[in-house]
C-alpha cells in the first residue's frame, strides 16, 4: 500500500465541510465547542489514565476541561486564530503522520506552503443537497491518512468521524433517503 500528501484541494473540500456544518455562521460558538468535543475524545484517555489517584470525579472532570480550554487556546493561536485553519492543519498533520509512519523519508513528499481557502465546489454541492460527493473525498483521505499506529485515536480521525456525522445528517434530510421498514419488507418479497 502507497500513501501520498493530501492536495490542498482535498484538506480545504473537507474542511470547508467541517466548518460549515459545525456552526450557523461564521463565529458561531458551536464551531469551537465540535473541536473541542473532537479534542476531549483525543485526549481523555490519556489524561484520566495519569490521575488514577484522584477520588473527586467532578474536580477531575473541571480539571480535564480546564486542560482541554487551555489546549485549544494554544493550538488555536498557533493557527494564527483561525479556526478554519486549524482545522485544515489537524487534517495535514494526520495525513503528515502517516507518511511518516509509512516511509523513511517523506519529507521531500511536503510542501513549503499550503493555501487555505473554502472550497466554492463544496459550498455548491452544501447548496444543492448533493453533499454525498464528499464521500470519495472522505475515504480518499482516510486512506491517505491511516497509516500510523494512534491513527484512530488522533484529533483527525476524531474531526473526519464529525465530518461523517455531518455527512449522515445531509443524507437523512433529503426524501431518496428516508427509511421505510414498511416499503423496504415489500421491496425485498420482490426480489425473493
């Protein structure tokens, strides 16, 4: 199996969904709190596992979010304050892991720069309930990006996962895809 760097196409289509789905508008306070739902599924295994001498679960529960607030203060400033940007990076840094997991070299595979801008193509297809072209998108990166051991325990997989909540939500609003028991029993007597 091969992996290769992820376009700037493909990290902008996937963030721009992210971004878009997690919140209303563009400050939208629920866009921060989905990273950091991402960031609490990344990180508290790793944080409760070194406080297992403390007995008072709703202080280790303040403690665990103070953690989380202050990481993403950090990480947030090291994306220039852009969430978007942050976003964008956490899926770079995921696809970087796995080449470096997968080969012994891959740095010649990254570039200087990356340019971060939504991507019009998928605020089209957001537009025109045809959100399902991101699937490809979805599992091209999975795949680019899978490669290194902590992979499903990392905050790209944890943003791709609400990348594919956002994904079912779309396909649950549109009729093709509504669920009948009724008419789906009838449709498989057919077939038999």
């Amino acid at each position: 199996m091969s992996a290769y760097l992820c376009s700037d196409d493909t990290l902008n289509a996937l963030s721009t969904y992210w971004f878009i789905k997690s919140g209303k508008s563009w400050d939208d306070p629920s866009k921060t709190q989905a990273y950091k739902r991402a960031m609490r599924l990344r990180y508290k295994d790793s944080y409760f596992k070194t406080r297992t001498d403390s007995k008072d679960y709703l202080k280790l529960h303040a403690d665990f979010e103070k953690y989380i607030n202050e990481l993403f203060e950090r990480t947030l400033k090291n994306s220039h304050n852009d969430l978007y940007e942050l976003v964008f990076n956490t899926l770079l840094t995921e696809n970087k892991n796995s080449l470096n997991a997968r080969y012994s070299n891959p740095t010649d595979m990254f570039r200087d720069s990356y340019i971060y801008r939504l991507s019009n193509c998928v605020v089209n297809w957001i537009d025109k309930k045809e959100s399902g072209y991101l699937v490809g998108i979805v599992n091209n990166y999975d795949y680019q990006s899978c490669e290194h051991d902590n992979y499903e325990k990392s905050m790209g997989y944890a943003i791709l996962n609400q990348i594919k909540d956002y994904l079912l939500e779309d396909m649950k609003l549109g009729e093709i895809w509504d669920f009948n028991e009724q008419r789906f029993i009838a449709q498989m007597e057919k077939v038999s």
